[in-house]
C-alpha cells in the first residue's frame, strides 16, 4: 500500500499516531501525478510547491495537536473553483491566463481546516459536458481503460480519485456531472441538496443548478468532505441556514425497513445489460441488508432532459456573458471597435459545445419564445418536483441506474450532441428537483469498465443516502478494486 | 389641426444608502476609478449578489409616499445585453413584480389639482462609467470606471398623464422633494442623483389613440426637461403636419442648441430576455414590515403644508416656502415650539434667517441662530425689550457672535426706551426747536408726522418705543 492508495480516514489515522506526515503524503502524491497523469491528464494545473508549503503548515498543525480530519490530507479541485494566486481556467481557453483575486467559500472552509491543495482539476469547458471532451486542455482518459471517457463534466476530479492522484476532490453537479464520472470511474460522488453547500466563487453554469460536492474513494471519506463543505454562506443568496448535522454520525446503523422505491421510469428495456445485471445485484444485496422495496412512478421523467437543456442553458447563456475580453480572460489580439473586440474575444475563446448551449439558451429567452420554452420549461420543472415529493410520502429514498450504459470511448459521441444530452437522463430529474443523490460503485461491466448506483434522497436528506450508500460499501467489495494503469 | 401632448416620465433616483445594492462597496462619490470595487460588482466569474436591505427600505418608503401599494412578493430579474460598463454583460432589475405599483401624485396646476399616475416603481442596480481619452497613458482609448456599478437606483415609471412641460416639471420638482425629504436621495441632479427620461408623443385633440412616442434620455435639470419637451412636441407636430411620421426611437437633449436629436442607431428594439435571477430569492415584504417602515417615516411635505396651514394658522405662501426641504421645516416648527406667535416666526424665517443663510451661502442644517435663541429673540420684541427694528440689529450680531440676544442688548444698551416720561422729554425738546415745522404740521401738512417720528428717533438712538412715540407725539401735536 502506497500512501496515494490511502483514504483520508485512513491517512488521518496515520498523521495522528504520527506515522506519517503531510509532506510525505503530498510528496507521494505529487511524484505519481508526475509519473501518471500525462496517461490520465486529469489535471489542468499541478500546484506543486503550494502543496508541499501547505503539507509543510499542517504537519505544524499536527505536531501542535491542533488538527482536525482533514489537516494535512492532500486534495485537488475541479477547475471551477475559485483559488486566489492559482490558474483557475474551467478548462477554456478564455479563462486560459486568469487569475483569480478571491477564493470560493468552500475552498476557504477547506483551508480553514489545513488541506494541502495538490492542484486543480480538468473538466468540460464550463462544465458543459458529459465525457470531458470538450476541455481546451485536451480529454481527460479514463483509469479503468484509457482510450473511455471517464465521463463529465467532473471527468478530472473522479478520474483523480480512480488513478490515486488526489485522496479526494471536489466536483460540481448540474445536470449529473459528480454522479455520472464518479460511476464511470467507480467512486463515491455526492450531490447535495440545492442551497446546502455555498456556490460562491464557484464559476457559474447553470444558477438553479449548480452544487458543489465531494468526489472520494469511500462514503465515509464523502461524510468527511461534506462536513468541512456544508453550510449557509452570506455571501450566496441561494444557500440554505439550516443546521449541519455531523455526517460521519449518519455511517452506523442498519438499513432495516428502509423503504426504498424503484421508479418504472429508469428501468427501461434497452437498459445495458452489464448495468441492468448490477442493478438487480444490488437490489438483492439492499433486500439482504433488510431494506424493503416498493414500485413507484415518476410519471414526468421523460420531459427531464428537454426540461434541463432550456433551463440550464438559458441561465448559462447569461451567466456566461461576463466572459468578453474586457475585464479579465482571453481579449483578441485585432479588433475594430468594441462589438468586434467581444466577438472575436468570444468566438476565439469559447469552445464548440459552450457555443451551442450559448446559443439555444439565448434563444430559448429571446422574444417570442421564452413562453413557449423557458418559462414552460420552469413549469414542467415544478411538476417534475412534485414527483419526486409525491413518492418520498411512500419511500424514504430512490435506487436507480446512474448511466444507461458504462463509458463509452473517447470520441464516440463527441459528433452527435443530442446522444450525449440523453446520457444524462437518469441524473437530471434530482437536479432539477433540487434534492440530494449519489453515486457509489456497484459492479463492472464484462470489460471491467464501473457501474455505479444512485441513491436518491429526500431534500436534505444527506445523512440517509450515506447511512445507504456505506451500509452496501460494508456489504461489499466493488470500492476496493483499483484501476491498473 | 390642434395637438395634445402626452408625457410619461421615468426618474432614476440613485438611493443614498453606505453600501451598494448587491455587495458591500462604498457608494461615496469621486474616488479613484475603481477604488470602490470587489467580484460582485466587477463580475468576475463565481460572484453572487446579496440583498443591501435598506435599499429595499427605501423602496418601500418611496412607495409609500407615492401612495402605492407594496408587492408582497417581488422578483428580480436580468436586463441582458452587452456594454463595457455592464460589467456581468446584465443589469439586475425588476420585470414582471416590481416592488411598488399603481401609486399616484398630486399636482397643482394654475390652481386645479391633478392626479398623475405612478406604474411602478422598481430597484435596480446602476451601471459603471465609461471614460474616454488616453485614460492608461498607452493613448487614446476608453476606460471602465466601475464605482458607479452595482449602486442602487430606484426607477419611477408615471403613466403617460402629463399633458405640458409644466405638469411635467411640476410632477418631477413634486418627486424630487418626496425622495430628499424622506432622506433616501441627495437630490444632486448635477451629480447624477436624479435623472430624468421623458417619454414625449403628440395626438390630434379628441383623438382616441396616443400617438407614437419618443424618449429623451438622461436629462439633469428642471430647466432642462422643459425645454427639452417643448422643442420635442413642436418638432413632432411640425414633422406630422408637414406628412411625417414619428419614429419610435432615442434622442439626447442638447442644452446648447436646446433641440433633440437622435440617438445613432444602437437602438435597434432590444431584446434583453428579462428571467428572474436564479441567483436571487423572491422578496417577501410582510404587512409588519411595512407598517415598521411606516412609523421610521418623517411627516410628508403635503401633509405639513397642510398642518401648517390648519394647526399653526399660517397662509398657503407662508406654509408652502417653509416646507420647501425638510430641515427648513422642522426649524421653523422647533421654534414654534419656543414662541408660539406662529406667523411672526414664520415670517423671520422667511425673511432675515432666509436673507441671511443666502448671503453667506449657508444651509439651514449650519445656521448660527438655532431655533431657540431667535425665539429668545422675538420674546424681546414681544414683551417691548426692544422693537422690531433693533431686533434686525440685535439678529446680525446673533449671526456672527452667536450670543444671546438678551446679552446682545445689555451690552450694546439697546434696551427700548418706553417710559412715556423720558419720551416726553424728548419730544417736547423737539417741538420747541422745531417750531416752525409744528405751525406747518398744525396747519395741515400732516406728512410732517413722519419728520418728527425721525427726530424722536434719532435723538433716542433709534431706542424709544414707536408705539409710545406714536400716541404721545399725536397728543402734544394736536395740542
């Protein structure tokens, strides 16, 4: 066991009998990033001597007995996050030379508790994207066989934790993108309810929905993180001031006459095989661990992925029109007057698929349709979240698939977006919805390629999905496989 | 053909709140550029806004003294469009649920009363300043200076009501006084505090449909506004009656020339996709908020003019200058409180205090004569210490020194001679010199009263009570 293979649970341990330091940990880390992400390129910037100055800083932590669970362990962060005096590019090319004057919240409360920051983490551009194809900074490869996406928009941050190159990271979640990579890559990756975790300086997507959330190798590891990361923030309108309960304390107990509900909806014919099979397998093991299943109905699921590609492209359009050369980013070298100066300044530094989304979600706005679509739109959206509070009357949480299939190869549906944005059909309903879900390994398919399940909870229902989630980690062995690379 | 002109307006009224509307910055104006800035109002990637709540105050007291009703559940929403002072590239505003709706105004008009319509009244934030020259000292180019942006305003939208420049000038002095009286504008329209669109089209008298309207943006006067409309009405009627059609379009006013013009067409209709701002949460205003915010209001200028003119007995003209700004009021209602003739303080007011405030350029927050002692002062004259005329003395050196007017008095020995005996006195010495003017006075020349009320006058160094000169000087005149 190298020190990289270790949890944070586990390396606390270590740091805490003084077995091992930070610094050695970090050094650990930094030297198989070296060797390993130019296979893996999960990431965008590797903060090298930061890390060892703040591996450093907590190993004086450590020796003063003043540490806490996090002090010390070695973390990265999807390049969506804020980082003062660090690069922080959400992998485009017109954020390419940005340097943020400010952190986000939830890398501050990281701090606050003496991380070592490794470095930050690719994605899809402006996490637009469910492979991590679409980054300026070139596709991230999955651990598990290199030439499959490791899925996105968090394809960096899971494949990180898969390849050992970050005890654990941070993703963010808008349409599925921490769910989505994190079964693909076979880790745990957790959306938190809308509104428990503070969005600020977390570059912005989608507004209604967007959420930050851990990305780690086991579901206590995930209580950890999301310990440190919950929490109202006055600096974020849309974050929730209700109390944070100790997640950690959520990960004893039984799951005996837990009511878990199976929706029509997701399991469909045509559902892959491989994940169909993990399915049932840990449908079996749940009834085994005394939890009791019921059929429900989600009846608006398939207006879902229409619903989420007006809305979250509509606010994207907006959120991204900051992005024009003037202030800050990517400006064009030639330009005459100032619209051609944030055309060319745009066009240059915006990708593909951003492009796209810019354009549909402007045009779902503009004058003349945003009845027929946006605000429609909005109005499925509310129907889509009286499924999900109608159901929570019978169950206290949902199993479902997370991808109708394993990663596909790099390239595969890189041409055909509509393909891509159906990916995301079992992931979607909980953001627009707002509540809670995870995903956790369950199986492999027969190319070795993860398959994870997702647990859907209740809003502000985080201490029961992982009282789930690490009741089936106990009941199994799917975490413990490592990726050989 | 007769035309009638229809006038809206809209008014920002920038909010003199510390912070600005989304972040904690300073609103101060005239520092550096870009001193006052953070991620908020530059917009820089990851920043959220959060609600400054006085700003929602304020609204809300505006509203109130507009005599709207208060949306109990108001929205924000993004104005969309690109411009280097915009720094987000969207202005957060209100669409579809402002906070104030359907108030009004009263205005007087050659003495009728009319009602002017308010649509809505909404808060937004206020964009930055673009600067142009060789602002870097690499050459010529154009700069943002981003302090503006993110302050707060508050948008007055009338309904099209006002039929002249005068109503229309009338409706704007009316809302400029509201908002400074209430304390939540400066008022400063050279300053930018408060700027004015007006919306101007004409229809032919009788007609059913308004006519197509023009908006004249950003004018900062009174003057200015009502140049600005009448040139505007009398280019529309002229273009019209010679076959013309009005276009719906922007024009700046140009106070050199006096004339509009056209705005160079970025204003193609703009689509600026209004949605709520995910990024904020509904307003919730609740009946106790509002009724808090009620009570933290100052008395109305309408309503003291009123009570003015009821409680204290004063005429309109009286009551109308002294509420033309707050603190002038309750300085002249404070002295009230100490000396009770209503009408003889109000007319010192009006006359030295104002007199004197204009000749050394001073407010009424900074006068020297505080209302208590120029009631001390009008006790004097009223209890015949001194007369009218040497209190005008006694109230310049007050000004200067700030003494008490009784101390003023003693040490100047201006106490009023009213002792009939010592008046007597004088006025018989008077007489017997002037013999030939009593003969003459006795004689029908009655004019000459006057000359010896003078002599009387000086002789007593302008001490002597006229009232007590007057009667005894009538009696010895007339034998």
């Amino acid at each position: 066991m190298e020190l990289f293979d270790l949890t944070i649970h586990e390396l606390h341990e270590l740091f805490a009998s003084k077995k091992v330091s930070s610094l050695e940990a970090t050094k650990s880390l930094l030297a198989r990033i070296d060797t390993t992400d130019p296979k893996i390129n999960a990431y965008i910037t590797v903060a090298g001597e930061k890390a060892l100055a703040d591996a450093v800083a907590a190993d004086q932590l450590i020796a003063k007995g003043a540490a806490g669970t996090l002090t010390g362990i070695p973390l990265a962060l999807k390049d969506i996050f804020l980082t003062e005096g660090i690069r922080t590019t959400c992998a485009s090319r017109i954020l390419n030379n940005f340097i943020p004057p400010y952190s986000a919240t939830t890398y501050e409360k990281l701090k606050e508790q003496g991380i070592v920051l490794l470095g930050k983490l690719n994605q899809d551009e402006f996490a637009m994207g469910s492979s991590n194809e679409s980054s300026a900074f070139g596709p991230t490869r999955n651990p598990w066989d290199t030439s499959c996406i490791p899925g996105g928009s968090s394809g960096g941050s899971a494949a990180a934790v898969a390849a050992r190159l970050a005890t654990a990271t941070l993703g963010t979640d808008t349409g599925g993108s921490i769910r989505q990579p994190a079964s693909h890559c076979s880790c745990v990756g957790l959306k938190p309810t809308y509104g428990r975790v503070s969005r600020y300086g977390v570059i912005a997507y989608a507004s209604s929905l967007d959420q930050v959330g851990p990305m780690t190798r086991d579901v206590t590891d995930c209580a950890i993180m999301l310990n440190a990361i919950a929490g109202h923030d006055p600096k974020d309108s849309t974050s929730v001031n209700t109390p944070v309960p100790d997640y950690t304390a959520a990960l004893t107990g039984s799951v005996k006459g837990l009511k878990i509900g199976l929706p029509k909806e997701y399991y469909i014919d045509g559902l892959d095989a491989d994940v169909q099979s993990a399915m049932n397998q840990a449908i079996e093991t749940y009834k085994k661990l005394g939890a009791e299943f019921v059929d429900i109905s989600l009846p608006h699921t398939d207006y879902a992925v229409a619903t989420y590609y007006l809305i979250a492209t509509a606010e994207a359009s907006s959120n991204l029109a900051r992005y024009e050369g003037v202030r800050f980013g990517h400006r064009t070298e030639q330009a005459e007057g100032l619209i051609d100066m944030m055309t060319k300044s745009r066009s240059e530094g915006f990708g593909a698929e951003v492009k796209r989304r810019i354009m549909l979600g402007t045009y779902a706005l503009s004058s003349g349709y945003y009845d027929a679509y946006y605000v429609k739109a909005q109005k499925v959206r509310t129907l889509i979240m009286r499924d999900f509070i109608q159901a929570f009357n019978d169950v206290d949480m949902i199993l479902t698939p997370v991808a109708p299939t394993p990663a596909f190869k790099i390239g595969e549906k890189i041409n055909d977006p509509l393909q891509m944005y159906l990916s995301d059909i079992f992931t979607i309903p909980a953001n627009l919805a707002g509540t809670c879900a995870m995903s956790i390994p369950a199986g492999f398919s027969g190319s070795g390629l993860p398959i994870g399940l997702q647990l859907i909870g209740k809003p502000f229902g985080e201490d029961s999905i992982l009282r789930a989630a690490h009741a089936f980690e106990q009941a199994t062995e799917w975490h413990k496989r490592t990726a050989q690379i | 053909m007769k035309y009638q002109p229809v006038i809206g307006l809209e008014v920002h009224v920038q909010l003199k709140t510390d912070s600005k509307i989304f972040c904690g910055c300073s609103t101060k104006f005239g520092a550096e550029p870009n001193a006052h800035t953070c991620p908020v109002c530059l917009g820089l990637p990851g920043a959220l806004p959060v609600l400054n709540k006085k700003v929602v105050e304020f609204a809300i007291k505006a509203g109130l003294a507009t005599n709207c009703s208060i949306t109990h559940r108001s929205i924000f929403a993004r104005k969309n469009y690109f411009y280097p002072d915009l720094p987000k590239g969207y202005q957060i505003s209100q669409f579809e649920d402002p906070i104030c709706q359907r108030g009004w105004l009263d205005i007087v008009i050659e003495g009728e009363t009319k009602r002017i319509g308010i649509t809505r009244i909404h808060m937004e934030e206020d964009a930055g300043k673009l600067v142009h020259g060789d602002v870097s000292g690499l050459g010529e180019g154009s700069g943002a200076d981003l302090n503006r942006a993110c302050t707060p305003l508050l948008e007055v939208v009338s309904e099209p009501d006002l039929r002249s420049s005068d109503e229309a000038v009338s409706y704007l002095k009316q809302l400029h006084q509201i908002v400074t009286w209430l304390g939540i504008c400066d008022g400063n329209m050279e300053e930018g505090s408060f700027r004015c669109d007006a919306n101007v089209s004409v229809m032919p008298v009788g007609a059913e449909q308004y006519g197509t309207r023009a908006e004249i943006k950003n004018v900062n006067s009174f003057k200015f506004v009502k140049q600005a409309i009448e040139y505007e009405i009398e280019r529309q009627i002229d273009l019209i009656e010679d076959g013309g059609k009005v276009v719906q379009e922007t024009r700046l006013f140009d106070p050199n020339s006096g004339k509009t013009r056209s705005m160079r067409s970025k204003e193609e209709a703009h689509d600026y996709r209004y949605f709520p701002d995910p990024d904020l949460v509904p307003l919730v205003i609740d009946s106790d908020w509002i009724k808090r915010t009620h009570s933290e209001m100052p008395e109305l200028p309408e309503h003291r003019r009123q009570r003015f003119i009821t409680e204290f007995g004063i005429p309109e003209y009286d009551a109308e200058v002294l509420t033309a700004n707050r603190a002038l009021a309750e300085y002249y209602e404070e002295c009230v409180a100490f000396h009770h003739n209503a009408k003889v303080v109000s007319n010192w007011v009006m006359g030295e205090i104002t007199r004197a405030l204009n000749e050394s350029g001073l407010s009424i927050d900074n006068c020297p004569v505080t209302p208590r002692l120029l009631a001390e002062l009008l006790r004097l004259i009223d209890n015949g210490t001194i007369s009218g005329k040497i209190a005008k003395t006694v109230f310049d050196e007050m000004w200067i020194s700030g003494k008490e007017p009784k101390t003023i008095v003693e040490e100047k020995g201006l106490v009023q001679v009213s002792d009939s005996g010592a008046i007597e006195l004088i006025i018989d010495e008077i007489l017997a010199k002037e013999a030939g003017q009593v003969a003459e006075y006795r004689s029908g020349k009655d004019k000459l009263f006057g000359f010896f009320v003078g002599q009387v006058m000086k002789v007593s160094k302008g001490k002597a009570n006229p009232a007590v000169v007057n009667e005894l000087l009538l009696k010895k005149l007339q034998g």
